[in-house]
C-alpha cells in the first residue's frame, strides 16, 4: 500500500496571512488525530509574505479520503479566503531516509 503526499500553496492578502495560519491551528490539530495522519502542517513561507504551504502525509489512500470526506462539513470560521488554491496529491511507492 503506497503513502500518500499532499503538498499545497495558499496564495492570501499579506495582511491576513498569519490570521490564515493560526485560524488552521484547530484544524491541524484535530486532522494529526485521526488514524493514518502522519503529518498535517500549515506553515507561511518565510519568504513570501503570500503564501502558506500545506504538508500532509497519509499513510493510505483510504485514510486520505476519509479525512476528505470529513472536511466538506467542517466550518472554516474566520480564516480568510485564499486568493488560489493549488494542492497536489503524490502516492508514493518507495520512500528511504534522505539522512
């Protein structure tokens, strides 16, 4: 069974792009939680005031759409809306340490 990636960009206003990560705060938190996730992190760029970067690292297909299933009735509070969205879905055959 492959791993699963999801690397994304945020594109936001500069002036509400911390607001942005830290109303994602509740949501990372409840996504690490759930069976499968081996990471969910939403970070901004240190040098692109508009951008965030999404990381997120599955262990299966199946716990992915899962946890996909569960966002379309979550609310999004007062996180700003993005200006775009790009997210991207890997699955992974093989993976080794780097280091």
């Amino acid at each position: 069974m492959a791993n699963v990636i999801v690397q994304g960009v945020f594109s936001l206003d500069p002036n509400e792009r911390d607001q942005f990560v830290e109303a994602s705060v509740g949501a990372m938190r409840s996504s690490r939680e759930e069976d499968g996730c081996l990471e969910y992190v939403m970070a901004a760029d240190p040098l692109d005031p508009e951008r965030v970067i999404l990381s997120e690292r599955w262990e299966s297909m199946d716990q992915l759409n899962e946890h996909l299933a569960g966002q379309k009735d979550r609310a999004r509070g007062d996180r700003p809306a993005p200006r775009s969205v790009e997210i991207t879905l890997f699955e992974v055959a093989a993976a080794r340490p780097l280091v």
